[in-house]
C-alpha cells in the first residue's frame, strides 16, 4: 500500500514470530563506564557544544560531524585495597567541522579543540567517581574542515535542511520483556541509588541477556573497584549483592521468567588462596584501565541496545550534526514513529519502521519510508491510515528533532 503524501511511504505485513515468542533471543546493553560508551557519550557532548556555540556566535548550526572518536585503554595494577594506573588512558575525538567564520570581513576562528577537550573532561567529572579527567586521562582531537560539496549541502539556505548523506534508519515498537530487563539492569546497577548501598560497583557494567523459552540467563560483567574491596571475601559478597539486586529486578520486570544471572564469569576463583584467584578489579571502575578500548558506533544502537533479532542500522548516531545527518536523525525518527504508531492502538503486536534518505533531498522528504508490522488482530483501514498520518506528522516536525537532540531528550545509544 502506497501513501498519497509522497508516493513513497508503504505499509507491508511483517510475516514473522513476534521476538518475546521465538524459542531464543539475545539482547546486550554496554553500560555506562564501557570503553564503548565513554566514547560515544564524548563524542556526542563535543558535538552538542559545538552546535550551541555555533548557535550563540553565528546564529544557527554549521557543518560538523565528530563521529569518528577512539579510546585507547591505559594500563592498570589493581589490587585488593588499593592499586593504580601505570598508564594513562587515551581519548581522540576525531571527524569534520567549521573552523572558522569569516564575518564582515573579519575572519573569526571557532574553538573546535577547546570545546572538544571540555566535553571529554565534564563527561568523565560528572559521571565517574575514581576516574579523573586530568590524571587519568590524555585527550586529544584530530578535526579537519569538511570538503565544499558537505558543506553546501548542510549549510545551503534552505527551508528544510537537506540530508548530507545517503543512508537509512531503523526503529522498532515495543521492547521486549528480555530488552526492558537488560535495559533496565544496567541502569538500576549505574544508578546513584544503587552505587550508594554498592559502593564497590564500578561504572563499567555491560549486560547480556539470553532467553530461551522462558528461561533467561543473564551475564553481568562490572568492574569491581579495588581500593574499596579489602580481599576475596569482600569481592564475592560484592557479587553476591550485585546478583541479589538483578534477580530481584527480575522478578518484578519479567515475572514471567526463571532468571538465572551470573556476574564477572571470567573469574577464577579459588577459596582462601587470593593469590592464585584472578578477579575483575579496577582501579577507577571501567576496563578503559586496561582490559578494552572503544570506537564510536560499535556499541548500542539508537535503542540503546545491541539486538540481533531486531533489525538494526549499523550508523555511529553520536557525534554526527544534529540538523542534517540522517544517520542520526532518521534514527531517532523510526523509533519515534515505531513507538507511536504501536501506541496509537491495539492493531499491532510489533511494528519496525526503515527510513532511507538520498543526500542532498530535504530530510523531510526520505526516499522511502517502510512500515512493517506483525498484527495482532485483523487490520483496519482506519489502523493503516493512522500510522500513515503518523509518518506524514513525524516527517513535518523532524526539524524539532535538533533541539531535543541537544537538550538530551532522546536517547542515542
């Protein structure tokens, strides 16, 4: 079925077992302290402050994209009761930008590496406890202005920005009960709540759900910090408690389900011998420390999590310009759509929305826009016409999606 708007959006039935129905399911979440996360949440802060300041000096948002970050792990010597970083951990910021601005006749130069180096240090400051920006880490940024057709594409004068890119986004409606658990774990374990009762919880948590019928198994890595951890007793009462505070989340979210859960699986553990027992310790709470690096894009999708029985875009959503980087906004938009459409009645048991832009058209105007959904009842012609009326609203406001984007309103990854 084709919409009369444009001629290109089509709604098709989505001829396949709902996800919380299949026999097997998995669903992972990189916590907040992942090197994965960290840099992605830099990379997304460095892009927010670029464009206010682009906003305040220049009056709207010139071309930029810092969507190409890397974190370097350091090197660590944890230990029970204390410990330290032997090397530092390295952040670059690395992508696009407008460096300077030529205004009545005076050319003015945008403080591109300064605004990115206070993004990376504020992240850091304000959501790690024994992670210092200053001694812990060395930032740095590698950005180069944009090439002249990218530039006039982003900055032409138009009514409705035009896409500086071809490429697609892809949501999907509702979560599972697997996806809001795993969702949800990771959040409960970073919460300010439940680091003030777990005071040895370190910010790096990533969570992996598995599902089988309705058995879950869910695998919890988080960093232990070591200087508040006083031996090996201590460190497995610690997972003990962060076990007991997942089963019981559980419980309340997926009631439905036996949830088995495992914390740090890769210790070795041999009782009253500390010495030969090998445990997930940190110095600062994230295995950026030493364990693992990071890149930008390659962990959560724009749902916040990595599912591979949904479909997905493979797009790095932070860092890119939040105006006309459809890898980014058409992100954003599926979901939103996704999320109102199986929201706006009971005709849908799962909807997945696929939106393909062409660069240089307005971002209004995507090339295609896709609606699949799994019925839940027979469909309607009234249910057809209210998710096209649903698409047809979301595409005439996404321009709104700039400002919420950097009022961190949505959720990116």
């Amino acid at each position: 079925m084709v919409s009369s708007r444009q001629g290109n959006v089509v709604l098709e039935e989505f001829r396949q077992v709902p996800v919380a129905k299949r026999d097997v399911e998995i669903v992972e979440r990189k916590g907040l302290g992942h090197p994965d996360y960290i840099i992605d949440a830099i990379c997304e802060l460095a892009s927010v402050k670029l464009s206010r300041h682009y906003l305040e000096r220049f009056g709207k948002i010139l071309h930029h994209n810092l969507d190409k970050g890397l974190l370097v792990g350091g090197r660590a010597a944890p230990r029970f009761g204390g410990g330290e970083l032997l090397e530092s951990i390295q952040i670059i910021v690395a992508g696009r930008a407008t460096t300077s601005v030529e205004r009545g006749g005076m050319r003015e130069e945008v403080p591109v590496g300064e605004l990115i180096l206070e993004a990376g240090r504020e992240f850091i400051r304000n959501k790690f406890r024994f992670l210092d920006p200053d001694r812990h880490i060395v930032f740095d940024y590698k950005v180069k202005p944009g090439s002249a057709d990218l530039v006039s594409v982003v900055e032409a004068e138009e009514e409705v920005p035009l896409a500086n890119d071809t490429s697609f986004g892809v949501g999907f409606a509702p979560f599972s009960p697997l996806e809001r658990l795993v969702y949800e774990v990771e959040a409960t374990i970073n919460s300010p709540q439940f680091k003030s009762r777990v005071k040895e919880s370190g910010e790096d948590c990533k969570v992996m759900g598995l599902r089988t019928n309705n058995t879950v198994r869910l695998t919890v890595a988080n960093g232990i910090v070591s200087h508040l951890t006083y031996d090996l007793d201590h460190y497995i009462s610690v997972k003990e408690e962060i076990a007991d505070a997942v089963r019981d989340l559980a419980a309340k979210i997926t009631p439905e389900y036996e949830v088995k859960v495992d914390v740090n699986t890769a210790d070795r553990i041999f009782p009253g011998q500390p010495d030969r027992s090998t445990v997930y310790l940190t110095v600062t709470g994230t295995s950026a420390e030493h364990g693992d690096d990071g890149n930008t894009g390659r962990g959560n999708r724009a749902s916040g999590l990595i599912t591979p029985f949904r479909y997905m875009s493979m797009e790095a959503t932070a860092g890119k310009n939040p105006v006309s980087h459809v890898g980014k906004l058409y992100n954003v938009l599926a979901f939103r759509m996704a999320g109102r459409i199986y929201n706006s009645t009971d005709a849908f048991e799962e909807v997945y929305v696929k939106v393909l832009s062409q660069i240089g058209r307005r971002i209004d105007q995507p090339l295609s826009v896709t609606v699949s959904y799994i019925p839940a009842r027979q469909i309607r012609s009234g249910d057809v016409q209210e998710a096209r009326s649903i698409v047809d609203e979301e595409l005439s406001r996404i321009t709104e999606l700039t400002r919420l984007i950097l009022e961190g309103r949505v959720r990116l990854f």
